[in-house]
C-alpha cells in the first residue's frame, strides 16, 4: 500500500530568493513541488554572477522551474546583525554597512510590491508554499523580503506557509524573536543527496554558486508551520526543532583578514546596541 503524501508535499510551490537557495533550504521537497520560484537573476555589480545565472536556469533539471529574473538591490549584509531591525518590507539596510557596490536600499524597499505582484498569480491555487523564514536561514535581507512578501499573501491566498528549519549565530537573535509565530516542525524529510549534488555542479560550472564548495547536506531536514496569530503554549517551535548550519572554519578567519571588516563590525555592533534597546 503507498504511503500517504505528507501534507507539506500537496500542492506545493517553493519561493526561494537566489538560483541555489533552493537547493540547500528545500532540497528535500523539491521533486514533489509543482513550482520552483526563484526570484532575483541580475546582481548590477557582478555581470559574470548574472550571466552565469542564466546559463544555470537553463541547464536547471526540473521543468517546474519559474525564474522570475529580477534586479538585486545588493543589500545583503547590510541589517544590524545580530539585532537586525524588522521592518514591514524585510530588515531595515544601513547605508554605512554596505557591501555591495551595488547597495540600493530604496530598490529593496520598492521590490516588496513588485515581488508581490509578480508572486500572486504564480501561488493561485497552491495548498502549501514553502519560503525562507523571517530569519533568512543564515542571515540574509532578501531571503528575510521573501518571507514578508510570501507571508503578505498567505491568508489572502488561502495557503498555508512553511519556511526552513536552519540558522546560523548571526541570526540566533533574530530566531529567538519570531519562534513563537511558528508550530511544532515536520518530520524529518530525507534529502536526496546525490540529486542536490547535481544541481550543484551546474551551479558551480556556471560560477554561480554561493555556498561552500565542501559543503555536506545534512540526511533530512524539518520545515516550520507559520502561524501569523501565534502559536499556542505546547504548539509552538522550539530552539532545539532548528538545525544549526555549520560554516567551515576558514570562513570567518578568511572574512576578517578584510581590513574594513573590523570597521563595519565596530558600527554595526553600535548599530545592534540601539536597535536591542529599541526593540526591548
């Protein structure tokens, strides 16, 4: 006898920010969806980055795939970490942290709209959507805008929104703060590994790929129930039901031997000082 489709497999979109998020934040669900949104292609200051992008789209091995192809605002890196600002449109970007030459707050707070309009049609008639969470995974203000906007059109829509159980240190704070608008997690969804390492290869053919090249997918993975009035005491998510994600050793050390990474950290402590005593 076939075992039951889990209710988090039934008519199934995925929004993902960038082409490879899918992979590591959805990978197991990502042959059941009957869509794979990814939203943004060009990144302005990196045209080897958006050429490469279009090349993986098209080599991509699912036909479910839905690249909507829009402009970045390069705002990564940019909120008060770990006492990132929420805002309406996603997590308030700070000029002064800037990464990006291609930094455009105002892009980032118009791009709400736009996402939004361009998503409605593609989630009519989806039962469950799964997007990044208002944590974004590991720290990161698009994956942070998806979320809002996908959550903007949940009750209008009628469906119901699930987002990734992972987090890293950067954004613990920003985790702790939203848990209790998320019920208990599913089961564990076993991850296809050799499937995900395929996409992979053609990301990193094309030079697209973001993460880390001794990056090893974890056997399963949970997703996280939204539930927008909050959870009820005993229903609600707990910090043991997220997966910590391991960043390999190098990273932080290769991160600081950037001389202005020592400024930006001053400023955006001081940055995530004000920002705690407002929020608190």
């Amino acid at each position: 006898m076939k075992a039951p489709v889990p209710e988090i497999l039934q008519k199934l979109a995925i929004v993902m920010a960038h082409p490879d998020d899918e992979v590591l934040w959805a990978g197991s669900a990502l042959r059941a969806a009957e869509k794979i949104v990814l939203v943004y292609g060009e990144l302005p200051c990196a045209p080897d980055l958006t050429a490469g992008r279009r090349a993986a789209m098209a080599a991509f091995p699912l036909p479910t795939l839905d690249w909507l192809a829009m402009t970045e605002s390069g705002v990564f890196d940019s909120a008060s970490w770990p006492e990132a600002r929420e805002t309406d449109y996603g997590l308030y970007p700070h000029p002064v942290l800037r990464v990006l030459r291609s930094f455009d707050a105002d892009r980032y707070r118009a791009q709400f709209a736009a996402m939004r309009k361009a998503l409605h049609p593609r989630l009519t008639g989806m039962r469950n959507v799964i997007a990044h969470g208002p944590w974004g995974e590991y720290g990161h203000e698009d994956h942070v805008q998806v979320f809002r906007v996908v959550a903007s059109l949940a009750d209008e829509m009628g469906f119901r929104l699930w987002v990734p159980a992972y987090v890293a240190p950067k954004s613990e704070v920003l985790m702790h703060r939203n848990l209790r608008y998320f019920g208990r997690p599913t089961p564990p969804m076993a991850i296809d590994a050799a499937f995900a390492e395929e996409i992979a290869r053609i990301y990193k053919r094309t030079g697209t790929w973001t993460w880390f090249d001794s990056y090893q997918w974890p056997a399963s993975e949970r997703f996280l129930p939204w539930v927008p009035a909050g959870a009820a005491p005993g229903d609600d998510a707990v910090a043991a039901d997220v997966q910590r994600i391991v960043f390999p050793s190098e990273d932080k050390a290769q991160r600081r031997r950037h001389l202005r990474w020592w400024r930006r950290e001053a400023v955006r402590r001081a940055l995530a000082w004000v920002n705690a005593r407002r929020a608190g």
